[in-house]
C-alpha cells in the first residue's frame, strides 16, 4: 500500500516545479545577458524533466497532482511585474529568482520533514528539486 505521504510530497514537488517554472517563464524576455538566460534556459529544462518525472509518479498513484495556490501565484506575479515596472536590470531579475528560489527551498524542506513517511523515490526528487534551486542560487549570485 502506498503511503498518503508520498503522493502528498509528489503533489507539493509538483506545485514547487510549476510555480519556478512560471517565475523564469516570467522573467525571461527581461534578461539582458545571455549567460544568464542561459542559466535560467537550463534550470527551466532541468524542472520540465523533473516535472516530467514527477508526472510518471503521479500516474501511477492516479493522482493529477497539484497546482500553486492562487494566492503564491498572484503573489509572485505581482512582485514580479511591480519589481520590473520600477527596475528591469539584470540585477532585479537575480534578486527575484533569488528570492522564489530560497521560498522553495524552504518549503520542499518543510514538506521533506512533514512528509517523513513518503517513499525513498520521491523524497529523491525532492531533495533533487531542493539542490536545483539551491544551485541556481549560487548560479547567478554573479548577477545580483
């Protein structure tokens, strides 16, 4: 029998993936350099492959898996178009993925120790998500 805990941490790497996903998606016609659009391009496949993963998953539990709340949606898509209204540079961009990817981290953290009972798979994934975004961290500090 599957554990509920899994496919509820599938679900929240699920939500996790979708919101980064649209964060570089909504960014991307911004960015001046083209390492650092490389940068984002690459994260951006990374997350469609995980995500991709997460989907095999999700079928076989026959679950559809979960979307981003409206409100971090909302939220996120504020700050982003508020943020760039006042500063398209580079620098701005940086520091809002910077800030979207520490959000994630904290909160597949969060998930990682609440859902203690998912199987070893899918806490993978996570902690592959969670390395993803801390990598694209330090990635484009060089940005900030």
């Amino acid at each position: 029998m599957i554990e509920p805990d899994t496919i509820k941490l599938l679900r929240e790497c699920d939500a996790g993936i979708k919101m980064g996903v649209s964060s570089i998606e909504d960014v991307l016609d911004y960015v001046k350099d083209e390492a650092f659009r490389k940068c984002l391009t690459n994260c951006k496949n990374e997350h469609d492959k995980l995500k991709e993963e997460i989907q095999t998953f999700l079928n076989k539990y026959h679950d559809e898996g979960k979307e981003p709340t409206a409100m971090a949606k909302s939220m996120s898509w504020v700050k982003t178009n508020v943020k760039l209204v006042i500063d398209e540079s580079d620098k701005a961009i940086a520091d809002l993925i910077t800030d979207g990817c520490n959000m994630g981290v904290k909160s597949l953290n969060k998930y990682l120790n609440q859902y203690k009972a998912a199987d070893e798979k899918t806490k993978d994934i996570a902690k592959r998500l969670i390395r993803l975004e801390e990598n694209l961290i330090i990635d484009i500090r060089q940005f900030l």
